[in-house]
C-alpha cells in the first residue's frame, strides 16, 4: 500500500492504496465522485477525463501516486451543490449536447481545457479536432459542438468556483 | 493488471541503479503506453521506475544549431514550444497531431522513442532530421538506433535523457491517421539540410520506421514534388492488416511523400 495525498475539488484528501490505483479508481471509489465515468478502460474514450494542475487528462491512464499531491478539478467541483450550473454545463443543456449523458463529465471537462487553451471564440474545425479523443455513442456530435461554441463565449469573465 | 512496486527516483543514476538492481524493472514516462498494455496483462513489470521526479528530464532549448529536447517533455509542449515552432515547425506539427489533447498532456517524446511502435508518429521525425538519441550511458545516431516493430538499440538499463535535433532549411509531415486510433496508418517525413535530403515513412512498414533511397535521390536533383511523380514503393515489405493492405498503404506513401515534400518546399 502506499499513501497519497491530493487535492480535490478545493479539498484536501489523503488514501493509502494498492500501487495500481488508478487515478479515476481513486475518485470513484475511494472519494464517492461517480461523476467521472469509465467507458472504455483503453484509453480512447474520455468518459474520465478530468483536469490535473489544470489541464485536461485520461483519469484511467495515470496511477494515483504519479500525480501525488496534485490539485484535480472532476466534473462535481464546476458548479456549487445547488447553485448555478458552470456556463459549460448549462450550454451542453441549453443545445441538448447529451442525450444518455455518460460520455458528458468528459467531454466538459475536456471543452473547458479547450476553452482555457483556446480561448472564447471555437469554429467548428476546431472543435472536432480538439474532441478527437472523446467518444459519444448518441448524439452524433453535432449538438455537442454547437454546445461548446456557445459554452465558450459564455465562459468570457466567468470565474471558477474552486482550485 | 499484475502487482508492482513503484519507485520515484529524483536522479538519472539512481533511476539507472533501481534498474539494475531490481528483477523486471521498467521506466515509467507519461504512461500512455506503458499503462494500457499493463491493464491488458501484455506487459507485468515488478518494478516501475517512475521517471516523473528526475531533474533535468524536461524542456527544449537551442544548443548551436541543434534544438535539444529533454525525454520527459510532453506532446504538449513540443507543440507549443515558440522555440521549437520558430526552428522546427515541422515537429511541433508532428507533436500537435499525436493522439489527443489529454494523450499530449502525459505523452512524452523519450517514451514514445523508446517504445518505437512501428505507427508512432516520432520515430518519422527523428531518422527524418538525422536526430542524435542522447541516453546515460552514449549518444546514438538515428540512424543505429531503430531496429524493427518495437525494438530499438537500447539496453535495459538504459535511459533516454535527450534527444537532439539538427536545424534543417526544410522539412514538413504529412500523416494519414488511423481515422479511429489517430495513429499513423502511413506518416512520411521529409527534410533537406544542404546536401542532405531525408524521405521517412512510418506506419506503412511491416518493419517499422524506414527511409526511402530512392525518393531520396530524385529529390537530389531537385527538392520538388514533381520530381518523385510516378515513383512509387513496393507493396512487398509494408504492412497489410484490417486497417490497410501492403499495396493501399505502398500508394499512400507515394502520395503522402509528394504532399510533404510539396508543404516542404
Ligand atoms: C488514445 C491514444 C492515442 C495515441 N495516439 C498516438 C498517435 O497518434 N501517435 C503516436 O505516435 N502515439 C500515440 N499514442 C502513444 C503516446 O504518444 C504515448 O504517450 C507514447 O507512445 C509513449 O510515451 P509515454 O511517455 O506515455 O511512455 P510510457 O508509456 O511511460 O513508456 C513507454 C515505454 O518506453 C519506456 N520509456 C519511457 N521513457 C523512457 C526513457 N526516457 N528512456 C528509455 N525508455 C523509456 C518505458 O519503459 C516503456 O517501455 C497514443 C496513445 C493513446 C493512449
Ligand atoms: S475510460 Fe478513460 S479514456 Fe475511456
Ligand atoms: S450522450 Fe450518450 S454517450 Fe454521449
């Protein structure tokens, strides 16, 4: 076993776990945040992806110790319990981005890395390029581009909520 | 996936002694390949020597006419390096069409080189630009350092730090992806410095990464697509499986070789 120390959604966790803890394990079962998703477990999907130091990656793809003490942003830390929804979120529902919503945590965690490396304004070339790595197996994409377009200009002045 | 010990090592040596001393150690790099092929039992190293705490590993910086990359630094950053898209836009192109953003966030060069998959985009690049493979123990030239489907000249105690990169007056990639994987189906990498023309196929050999002699030598006359039209590689020795047959991906490389080398020019 061996002992970690992370922070999470602004909070500070710690777990001793088996070496092969996956980072998405990690979240799921130890922490209860069920939002991030495994779809594929090969690393094609990014049902799970999430944001580590701020940048988009495959939480199923990296050892819980390899990121020691790292500050992790999933899907759950966007928005406060019942408070608005992050303006990424609420335009995936305004333009119907989802449907059975599993590929969804993903694919806004990775829209919002886009949008901090891209900046507010998207085109559709952009965008399909950027998701390439995040498989939806119901919408067919479309909505989930215009989504992010909008979700991106939303995002101008928009200050995160935590880490 | 198969229990290990991890180790975290902060320096080259102690990360060459864990690997020595320990029975069925193996590096860990960013993990994008290392970590899917251990969930599928391919792969059930003992020990992983974890590469991430090493100092000195990462970055790119110009040394004379050479741009030097350190084994640990991502797709990522080889993408947006300012210094490597002034010198050498052809490679951070390159790194810019590996995998996906999260994959170049972890993806590093040294462990994509090491691991020498034969539709890896790298290996294209550095026999491409006559790299110079820099480990702990010697400095390889690309040319000595690809052996065929995921073999390479290093030994197993021996670590990747630097890879360095001659500055070339032309050069440019052209890669057909594998519309599902985003690996290369074929990727050709073509460069001229001086006298020195380069024409490197990667995805298309059944023996991995190779240079094609005679693209190379039409190219002498003049560095034009115009001079490689019509010619053509042999379907015998390429790759055939449910994603392309040897003589698809013998025309891709034809066609792909003109497009670079006209992007190039
Ligand atoms: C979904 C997905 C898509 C991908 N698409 C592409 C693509 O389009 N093109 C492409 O080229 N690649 C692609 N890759 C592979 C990716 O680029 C990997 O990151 C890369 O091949 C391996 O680098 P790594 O840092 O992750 O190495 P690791 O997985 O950590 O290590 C790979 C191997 O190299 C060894 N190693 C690592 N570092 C060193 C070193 N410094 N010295 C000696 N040995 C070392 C390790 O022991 C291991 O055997 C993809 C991967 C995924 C998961
Ligand atoms: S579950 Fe991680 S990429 Fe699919
Ligand atoms: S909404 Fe069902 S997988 Fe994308």
């Amino acid at each position: 076993m061996t002992a970690v120390a992370l922070t999470v959604n602004g909070k500070a966790v710690t777990g001793d776990v088996d070496p092969r803890t996956l980072l998405v394990q990690f979240l799921r079962e130890n922490l209860r945040l069920t939002g991030t998703h495994v779809g594929c477990d090969t690393s094609q999907c990014g049902a799970c992806v999430v944001h580590v130091n701020g940048k988009a990656i495959k939480s199923c793809t990296v050892f819980v110790w390899q990121i020691e003490g790292a500050n992790i942003t999933t899907i759950e830390g966007l928005a406060e319990p019942n408070g608005p929804l992050h303006p990424m979120q609420e335009a995936f529902r305004e333009h119907h981005g989802l449907q059975c919503g599993y590929c969804t945590p993903g694919m806004i965690m990775t829209a919002i890395d886009m949008v901090n490396r891209k900046g507010h304004e998207l085109d559709d070339p952009t965008i399909r390029h950027e998701l390439e790595g995040n498989l939806c197996r119901c919408t067919g994409y479309h909505n989930i581009v215009k989504a992010i377009a909008a979700g991106a200009k939303a995002m101008k002045g928009h200050v995160q909520v935590q880490s | 996936m198969y229990a290990f010990t991890q180790h975290r090592p902060a320096t080259v040596r102690q990360a060459a002694s864990l690997l020595t001393k320990q029975e069925e150690a193996k590096l860990l790099a960013g993990g994008h390949t290392l970590i899917p092929t251990m969930k599928l039992r391919l792969a059930g190293p003992k020990h992983l020597v974890d590469l991430s705490k090493v100092e000195g590993l990462s970055g790119i910086e110009m040394k004379g006419r050479s741009l030097v990359v350190g084994a640990m630094t991502t797709h990522v950053e080889v993408e947006t390096s300012p210094i490597m898209k002034e010198s050498i836009p052809a490679l951070a192109g390159l790194a810019g069409k590996i995998g996906d953003p999260a994959v170049r966030h972890r993806g590093t060069i040294g462990g994509s080189i090491a691991n020498n998959d034969p539709n890896a985009d790298y290996p294209a690049a550095v026999l491409g630009l006559g790299a110079t493979i820099i480990t702990n123990k010697r400095r390889i030239h690309a040319d000595e350092f690809f052996k065929g489907l995921f073999e390479t000249a290093l030994e197993d105690d021996e670590i990747i730090t630097k890879v360095q990169f001659p500055k070339v007056n032309k050069a440019a990639y052209v890669k057909f992806p594998n519309p599902a994987s985003r690996y290369a189906l074929v990727g050709v990498f073509v460069s001229k410095r001086s006298s020195e023309i380069r024409v490197v196929v990667t995805g298309a050999g059944a023996n991995g990464v190779f240079r094609v002699t005679t693209f190379e030598e039409a190219l002498k006359k003049r560095f034009g697509p115009k001079s490689i039209e019509g010619l053509t590689v042999p379907a015998d020795g390429m790759a055939s499986d449910i994603h392309g047959s040897a003589e698809y991906r013998a025309h891709l490389v034809g066609v792909l070789a003109r497009r670079a080398v006209a992007a190039a020019a």
